[in-house]
C-alpha cells in the first residue's frame, strides 16, 4: 500500500524530543499517518498517526526536505508500518529510506 501525505512540515526544532520505548509496528490502517515532521537531519522523521508520535529512524540521511514538502509511505496491505516499510519524497520515489527503528516519541514541535 502506498500512502502519500502532503503536508508542509515545518524547520526541525533546536531541541531533539524525548524518545520512548522502541516500537515493531505502528497500525497506521485506523486512520493513517496524520502528519509528519522532519528530524535532525535526512536521516530522522517524526510521525503522527493513532494519537501519538514516533520518532523513524532511517537506514541513513536519505531523504532532501528541500526538494518536496510531500512524502511517501510504503506501508504493508493492512496500512501498518514497521522496518519493511520504506518513506521516499514524492517527486524522488525510486529513491526510497528504509526503516532502521521506530520509537514512541514526544510531540516534536512542543517548545518546553
């Protein structure tokens, strides 16, 4: 299954948010991936779906924010996401990300 999400994400915040326990598989299929936001850098992504955030980590920074503010998520058939499923900005899509790690993360935009 192939999810696009075209949402402007907004800079990466100064501090990095707090990082939670590591996840296998987000069940994205109850609503999908409602927003995202980029990392540190192309190697990091947060991602917002069933009420909370994760925090994506990627197989290495391979992801240019620069070129699009859209995403593509290759989720498995029942909208899950987990470490086979691959992220690729939408007008580089042969140029995929695969997942290193997931983990519950804090809201990355909260400025504390």
């Amino acid at each position: 299954m192939l999810m696009l999400l075209a949402a402007f994400a907004s800079p990466p915040q100064a501090a990095t948010p707090e990082i939670g326990r590591e996840v296998k598989r987000i069940a994205f299929a109850r609503g999908g991936v409602s927003d995202w936001e980029r990392g540190e850098d192309g190697s990091t992504v947060y991602l917002r779906g069933t009420g909370r955030w994760y925090r994506v980590t990627l197989s290495g920074p391979c992801i240019d924010f620069s070129t699009s503010p859209r995403l593509l998520f290759r989720t498995h058939s029942d909208g899950s996401f987990d470490r086979f499923s691959t992220i690729a900005v939408a007008n580089q899509p042969h140029r995929t990300c695969g997942v290193k790690s997931i983990h519950h993360s804090a809201n990355p935009r909260r400025s504390d």
